[in-house]
C-alpha cells in the first residue's frame, strides 16, 4: 500500500523502517530499514512515505473487556494536512 500512496502523492517511499528520524528544520529524515543482508541508514528529502518494519512493536490484542467498553464508542475521524 505505501508504494501505490507514495506513487499517487509523487513523494519518495522508504519501506520496512525500524527507527525514522525527522529534521523539520532541513526538511529531511534519516531511516534505519531492515534488509535482507541485515539493516541499512538511508536519508532523504521530506515529504516521504514511510513504512514500518513487521516487528517494530509487540502485537497487542484486546482483552473482551476492551472490546465491550469500545464497543459504543464513536470512531475517530483524522484528516490529512
């Protein structure tokens, strides 16, 4: 999905990102990715369509507590900038 957003956008893409650092001052980004041979830095201009790595966090599943609390809950609408 992140190479068909970044292809609509025109924004470079980095994929499989396990640490992105940001510089908004100089408008560029610094991603450690992992590869197949191991990781790799790579840095480049902002805007950027980021992926994450599969395991860059624990899975995290609700409880049925959890499910039942959210259950009448609204959902939350984000726009874009």
């Amino acid at each position: 999905m992140g190479a068909q957003v970044a292809e609509l956008l025109g924004w470079p893409q980095v994929t499989n990102v396990r640490r992105l650092e940001v510089d908004p001052a100089a408008r560029t980004f610094v991603a450690e990715r992992e590869t197949d041979d191991g990781f790799e830095t790579v840095t480049g201009p902002l805007p950027v369509v980021a992926t994450a790595a599969e395991d860059i966090a624990p899975e995290r599943f609700p409880t049925k507590a959890d499910r039942q609390a959210g259950a009448g809950r609204p959902g939350a609408t984000a726009g874009i900038a």
